[in-house]
C-alpha cells in the first residue's frame, strides 16, 4: 500500500492523509521521467521507495514582505533542500 503524509509542525509529526490501495504507474513515471528514457514502461519502484514534494504559499509571506515575498518563498526552499 502507499501512503500520502502531511508534516504537522505543530506535533512535528507526519499525519496520513491518504491511503492507496494500488500503485499508480502514471504518477511514479511524472514524477521520474529521467527513468523512462528507453521502453521500460512497466517499472515499479521498490519497497522502500519515497517522494518528498515541498510547497509554499507565497500570499501568507507577502503580507509580511510585500513584493520581495516569492523571492524569499524560493530561498526557504532552498534552504530546505539543503539541510
């Protein structure tokens, strides 16, 4: 089964969202398609495969930053990414 997660930082914690109950091929394949290059159309990823998808929303820090928010929105992620 796969499994959708939220990070709660209030618990600081992972919260289930969504349970699936059958691997979605379109959807791995969208999210790597540096892996479908050839005709390997059938790929499944292992047991212990994961995704992390970070998002933001750029009008909550637009009322504290004004203009420069988007800016500052793609820094945090970056920051992020790195540690």
């Amino acid at each position: 089964q796969e499994f959708l997660y939220h990070y709660s930082p209030h618990d600081h914690a992972l919260e289930r969202r969504a349970t699936f109950s059958k691997f979605d091929n379109r959807l791995w394949r969208a999210l790597n398609p540096g892996k479908y290059c050839g005709s390997s159309t059938n790929y499944t990823p292992s047991a212990d495969a994961f995704v992390v998808i970070f998002t933001t929303v750029c009008w909550r820090e637009e009322a504290k930053y004004g203009v420069r928010a988007y800016r500052y929105c793609q820094l945090d992620l970056g920051h992020a990414l790195a540690g």
